[in-house]
C-alpha cells in the first residue's frame, strides 16, 4: 500500500462519537483512503502520531474572518487550536452580495472593528466573486453565509421601517442568487443596524429558498432579554421552515437551554453556538449609543453625535475596555475609564470623541453582567448541549483584541474536556467538526473516514491549552502541532508551511 501522507500510530476520533481507536490513516491526494492499521504501508510523508489523537479538521462556526482569513497570523491562530474551516459572513454584515460601491463602503466601514477591510477587493461584489477570491488564498476553508444586513441596505439603504412588497421581492433574489452561487446559509444581526429594523414576516420570507441550510442569528436579545430573541426565532422558524442555528448563545443556561429543548421537541431544527468565555467583543456603537441615534446612516450618527446631547448609560463604562481605536492606539487595552481619565475628559465624553474620530470604527471587549462563578456554570451547561457547536466569534482586528480567536477551541478541548470532564474528547470531535459540518451542509467533511476529504488534526491531549489572556490576547494555543487541509500539510510542527490549500466550501 502506498499513500502520499500516512499518520501511524495514533488514538482516531473519528468524529462519529464512538471510542477512540488505535489506527493509522492514508491519505491519498485531498482524500482519506483508508483508516486501520497499515502495516507495510509506505507515504512519501509520515507523520508519527504517537501517544497524541487524530480527529477531523475544526469548524470554527462563528468568526470574523472575511477579510483576515488571508492573514498568516489569523491562520495560525486558528490551526494551532486545530481550527481547519472558518464560517463566514456572520451577523448580517459582509462584503457581498454588493451591487453598489455604497453598499460595499457600508458594510466594510459600519462593521471595520470586526471584519476589517478586505485586502483584494473594492466592491461591489458578487457571492461568486468574493468566493473565487478565497480560493487557493488561504491555509484555511471558508464557508459563506448570505448576510441579511448587507442586503437590506443594499436594496433599503439606511431605511428605518418595513420592506414594501417590491423591496422585498428584491432582496429575496438577491437571496436566491447567492444561494445558488455557493453561499451556505442566511445570517442576520438584529441588534446591528440595519438588520435591526426587520421584522419577522421579513426574515422568515427570506429564509423560505434555503431549504436544509440554515438560518443563522445573532437574536435580538441575549441574557435577560434572551426569551425575546429565541421567541422571535422559533417564529422564524414555522414560518418558514428553515432550520435554525444561533449564534453565540449566552446567558443562565436555566432559562437558555430549556427553550431550545422545547423548540426540538416541536420538530424545529434549532442549533446554536457558543464560545467559553464570560466576556463579549462588539463594536463600541453598539453598546454604547442610544437607539435614537441612526447607526446605520454614519453621517447622521456622527452629525448628532458633535450637536446634541447625549443621555449616556454611565453603567456600562466600568466593563468596557478598548480594542480597536484606529488614531489612538494608545487606549486599545485600557478600560474606557482608565482612558478618559489619560485623556482628561470624563467617560461620556471620551466616549463620544472617539466615535467621532473613528466615524464609529472602534470596537471594545464587554465584561457581561454574569461574569462569575454562575456565569461560569451556564458556559459549562451550554457546551455540554447536545444541540451545541464550537464558534470562537474571534475578531483579530484591533491592537488588543479578545482572546478568543486564539484560543476558545483549545479551551474546548483543554479546560472542558480535560480539566473539568464537560465534554469527552469524543464528544468534542462530534461537537467541534462532525456536527458543524451537518449542519452547514458540508458532505465529505466532519469524519475521519475513507472518501472524506483529508482536513486532519493531530492532537496532543495532554498538552492543548489556550494560552491568549484578556491581558495578553495574541498568543496562539498549544498542542496542536500538525494539520492537513486536503491533504496538504499547513502545519508542521507548530509552525505556518505555507502552504494555501484552503477553498470556499460550496454546499
């Protein structure tokens, strides 16, 4: 027998959820053809996996990655965690489909703390374009989904109100046209503008062409207001019948999880993501400006911002601290208190200066009112879901971003399967990549099996920890040392090969 790659010698976690076995595997251009023990076998590259796991590539199923994906130091973090597919397109707002530069500025300057801009493309775009450029580009896979903010604008602008029946209909081919251009869903962001001001008739019309790919939501309300998000999904959800997948699920798991229990047991395909940490990242605007305010409409927001006053929600500044504050690098790692004092302006004020200097592009890392040893327990009730995937929201743009883009998968599988027993390595592999591959409707991938596509991980289980702090948050995970993306080795021992196997993952 005679392969290109042959890992020997290691504990398979084939993602199915059964028992770890002792095998090699055989790789054969991008494909797994044959998984058992090999003997006699011969691979121009062998890969000694001994005493470490060999489970399929991770699918990060909610990250911020469309335009840093090309990025060597967002690749790295991601392999080193055994991250191998990143989905895209999250919370509404991405760079396509754009029919107009306006469209295309929009969605790149409203949403710059979180996406960045794209490298190679101006816009306007087309699925099928911003797809192509991924292509051979990255270490990493990308799946695409369509985002409902980018859309709304591209057909409403700014518009604060319901589609008319014709603004509809136009965006409902947009939907359509990107769908069959290989997108992989429908994403929205009801607390972001301007996917904030649709209503559920809207959504549910505009997830009606997706058929088995889901409708993916960061809801209208988390924590507290949770129930009000998930009431306006699982309505989504009937009416249309799409399958369902929320994105970044937090809150007291006593009242979360019970609602999506309810809503499967109605025979609604609900998922969810959800990354282990008590703290959030977002754009500043978002949490910090009063609804009245148009956040949609930058000029308007920042035209009011410098005449009027503004009636600050002084609670909130303790528990920001600064990320991404583009002129005043100086402030990125500083809670917005330890900045304004710096400054020699109060907090509101503060506040008010740089979104105005930044026209609204700073973004922030925010301390939840949970963060605590219950909060803590909600997080380990959440991941242990069966309804639960891995999704590390990573934003990597900014001077001090939130750790966990570097390292909420390596905590899945160090912290809560080692440490605490949350989840079995197992279960991790099923939770992490098989499943999130269902779900997303990636067939050929998700399995350490022959016929799969060959995006492998090599796993030292004794050793994966994430090692990124709120303090120190670019410092990339430990313990994955070695990772195949169609058969191509992107990582070898810890370290980048260069090597850009990765392609947009057309469902």
């Amino acid at each position: 027998m005679s392969f290109d790659v042959l890992i020997r010698d290691g504990w398979v976690l084939d993602g199915t959820g059964a028992p770890a076995f002792l095998a090699d595997v055989g790789i054969t251009g991008s494909e797994i053809t044959a998984v058992g023990r090999l003997t006699g076998a011969e691979a121009a590259t062998v890969i000694d996996a001994s005493g470490r796991h060999v489970m399929p590539g991770l699918i990060d199923c909610h990250v911020h990655g469309d335009a840093l994906v090309f990025d060597p130091e967002v690749q790295l973090a991601a392999l080193r965690q055994g991250v191998t597919t990143f989905v895209l397109g999250q919370d509404g707002l991405s760079f396509a489909p754009t029919s107009t530069p306006e469209t295309f500025a929009y969605a790149t300057r409203y949403f710059a703390a979180v996406n960045g801009a794209h490298p190679h493309a101006e816009g306007p775009l087309s699925v099928a374009e911003l797809l192509a450029g991924y292509d051979g580009a990255s270490a990493l896979n990308t799946v695409y989904l369509l985002p409902h903010g980018t859309i709304r604008y591209d057909v409403m602008g700014a518009a604060e109100r319901a589609a008319s029946a014709d603004e509809l209909a136009a965006m409902l081919a947009r939907v359509e046209r990107g769908l069959s251009e290989g997108a992989a869903g429908f994403s929205t962001g009801l607390e972001y503008a301007p996917g904030r001001y649709a209503d559920a008739a809207e959504l549910a019309a505009l997830c009606a062409p997706l058929g088995a790919l889901p409708y993916v939501t960061h809801m209208r309300g988390y924590g507290v207001n949770a129930t009000t998000g998930m009431t306006e999904v699982t309505d989504i959800a009937r009416r249309s019948g799409a399958a369902v997948h929320v994105s970044h699920y937090h809150g007291p798991a006593a009242t979360l999880l019970p609602m999506v229990d309810r809503a499967r047991d109605e025979g609604l395909d609900v998922t969810f993501d959800t990354y282990p940490y008590l703290r959030g990242s977002t754009i500043l605007a978002m949490v910090a400006l009063p609804s009245w305010i148009p956040a949609a409409d930058t000029d308007r927001a920042l035209s009011l911002l410098e005449s009027e006053r503004i009636e600050w929600d002084e609670t909130i500044w303790p528990r920001i601290t600064l990320s991404h504050v583009p002129g005043a690098e100086w402030a990125e790692g500083l809670t917005l208190p330890e900045a304004a004092e710096r400054a020699g302006a109060e907090p509101g004020e503060f506040c008010r200066a740089i979104l105005v200097a930044t026209r609204l592009e700073a973004g922030c890392v925010m301390a939840r009112p949970d963060e605590g040893p219950e909060g803590e327990e909600s997080v380990r009730a959440i991941l242990r879901h069966p309804a639960h995937t891995g999704g590390s929201d990573g934003i990597y743009v900014g001077g001090h971003p939130h750790p966990r883009g570097y390292g909420a998968f390596a905590r899945m599988l160090g912290h809560h399967v080692r440490d605490t027993g949350d989840l079995t390595l197992e279960q991790a592999a099923v939770h992490l990549a098989s499943h999130p591959a269902r779900r997303f409707g990636l067939t050929g991938r998700g399995l350490i099996r022959a016929g799969q596509v060959a995006d492998v991980v090599v796993l030292d289980a004794a050793r994966v920890q994430d090692l990124a702090t709120y303090a120190d948050p670019r410092v990339p995970a430990a313990g994955v040392d070695d990772v195949l993306v169609s058969g191509v080795a992107v990582l070898a021992g810890g370290t980048l090969t260069g090597a850009t196997p990765g392609r947009a993952i057309r469902p």
